[in-house]
C-alpha cells in the first residue's frame, strides 16, 4: 500500500518529539526520496521508450563552392526538402547535416531558406578542399561543381526528457540490439560517420540539450538508416521532487526515506540551537543527526533489493546460437573502404 508523503513527514515530526514543522518535514522526505533514487537503478522509474528515425534527404542534387559555406538545391531537391513533414522546410533545416553521399566530411547546416524558386543552405562552417575530390579534375579545376548527390539527415535524436540513465536500445526489424558505446569510442571506430546503411550497428550519448524543453538527453545513431526506422530502450527516469499531497511508490519503505528526513530535521535543530548560543542542544541534535544518517545509510541496500521484483540478467555469454548476418562492420579492409565510397 502507498504511503502518503505527509503520513511520513508527520512520523518525522513525533520521533523527534516536536510540534510543528510538517510542511518542511515533507519536503525532506521528498528530498530524501529522490537522493535515495539516486543511489541505484531503482526499478519503479525504469521506462521504456521509442525514437523515431526519418529518412535522410537524399533526391535530388546540389551546387557547392569550394570555401564557401553556401549550398544550391536543384529543383527536385527543394521539392522534397519542402514536401519533409518531419524535418519542416526551411526553420527545421537549422541544425541537421549534410554531406555530398561520396563525400568524407558532415556539414551542420546554420539556416535554410528559399528565394526566386530557388532553395538555399548555409552550413556553419564553408565547404572545405577535403573534398575537393568531387570536382572535375582539370586544370585549373573548378571551384564551383553542380550535379552533386547529398544526404541531409539529423545524426541525433532526443530521447525521453525524464531520461536519466539508459539501458538496451534494440531495433525491431533487426531482431537485435544496438552496442552502446560512449561517443570518443564511436570517434575510434567510425572517425568521419561515413556509412549511411539499412542497419544501424551503434548509439553514443551525446549531451543534454539544454535548449529544448525538458532538457532531454541527445544520442547518436551510426550508422542512420537509409529508411525510416522506430527504436525502442529502455531508460531509468529522473524521479520527481515529491510534495506533500503525493505518495510514496508501493515499493519504496517509508521507513527508509523518513530515517532520512530526520537527518534534515536534526540538522535544522542543530542550526538553530546554534544561532540562539545554546551550544549543547545543538551537539545533541547534531549526535542525533549522525546516528540517523548511519541508519539511513544501512537502509539504502535493501531499498535496492527490496524494489526489485525480480534479478536482471547478471552476465551474458559472448556468443550463444545463431546470431543475424548484420552483426558485423561491412568495412574491414581499406579495400572495401574503397568500394564503400563508390570509386
């Protein structure tokens, strides 16, 4: 049965034998509750959600200019960028990448924007002679080359914005799951992102994006499908600040997080018998206060143990039965590195 937060602060309140104080007293017990949230992966805040990948942009062609950061569509491809529901030509546009499709480099685009029929990018940064290769090779070449197939897709996607730690990320048409790395060792494997493939093979955390709402957690997925693809993982949410009206979750002790609140509650006792000179009350409390604490501390393994309905798997084998044929890098020899980028 769920306990009410104010249930909890009141006991607070008689064991330490005062007379008032509940509403403060309710909000350590929420302030406890979600410290002790944050000692484990307590299984009540895991959740499991689902990302959707669109289609990278990729009909049609551009202009480039060497050293330039502006991007000329053709008419197909302004035609699809507008036709995009999902992307939203052109205030959409800002932030996603594009890249020649046999190009080396990933361009982040600034703006986007359509003028005379004629629809334009920015990248943040000018188109660099690293890919100079795509220009025709005469002398002296040129520094303006048309006809250039590109992607323009997002690299990233947000997860939940409760998402505090996460688990296995799995992709359903693949019957498998996505090896979760961190992102400087997606840096190693995969230093410049070319392959843009049916299979999705890694998913890296990136940030935070503190500018959107709810500052939701963005990871990056390599390499993005070629179709549109849902994903699903599971993720630990952040808890919620509990408040006086709210419950505690049925598997949550309430002795566990009202040992806790009495810490704070010792400690304010303490902090004002010190104010007021009264050196020894506030020892008191002060000693009180510890021997809660060492209490409070002993009690944090079994709300662990004690919230989780059933052991997660604890090891897995390396390799057991048959595996699917995309388990693998298709790119393993700078000869099929060459032949991945269509010489």
């Amino acid at each position: 049965m769920a306990i009410a937060v104010r249930e909890v602060a009141r006991q607070v309140i008689a064991n330490l034998g005062l007379d008032s104080g509940y509403e403060l007293a309710s909000q350590w017990v929420g302030q406890r509750y979600a410290e002790l949230c944050a000692r484990g992966k307590f299984r009540h805040l895991r959740q499991y959600g689902q990302v959707y990948l669109p289609a990278p942009i990729n009909s049609g062609t551009v202009t480039v200019t060497l050293d330039n950061p502006t991007v000329l569509l053709d008419s197909q491809a302004l035609a699809t960028c507008q036709a995009n529901q999902f992307f939203q030509w052109p205030d959409g546009f800002t932030g996603l990448w594009f890249r020649p499709q046999v190009a080396l480099t990933w361009y982040r685009i600034a703006s986007a924007y359509e003028q005379g029929g004629v629809g334009t990018l920015i990248l943040e940064t000018p188109f660099a002679q690293d890919n100079g290769f795509l220009f025709n090779q005469s002398n002296p070449p040129p520094t303006t080359q048309s006809g250039i197939p590109f992607y323009i897709l997002p690299r990233y996607v947000e997860l939940a914005p409760e998402a505090r730690q996460l688990g296995v990320f799995v992709c359903d048409f693949m019957y498998r799951y996505l090896d979760l790395v961190s992102e400087d060792e997606l840096n190693r494997k995969a230093p410049n992102r070319f392959l843009v493939w049916a299979y999705p093979q890694f998913v890296a955390e990136l940030n935070s994006n503190l500018n959107a709402t709810g500052a939701p957690k963005q990871v990056e997925i390599y390499p993005w499908p070629t179709e549109s693809v849902t994903m699903h993982y599971t993720y630990w949410a952040t808890p919620r600040l509990l408040g006086i009206e709210d419950y505690l979750p049925p598997t949550i002790d309430p002795d566990v997080v009202r040992t806790g609140a009495m810490v704070d509650a010792c400690n304010n006792r303490a902090g004002k018998a010190v104010r007021a000179g009264n050196l020894q009350e506030a020892a008191y409390w002060t000693n009180l206060g510890n021997q809660n604490r060492t209490q409070f501390e002993s009690k944090v393994a079994r709300a662990i143990r004690n919230d989780m309905g059933a052991e997660d798997l604890a090891f897995s084998l390396l390799r057991a039965g048959w595996k699917p044929p995309v388990d693998w890098d298709p790119v393993t020899s700078a000869y099929e590195n060459f032949l991945a980028r269509g010489y």
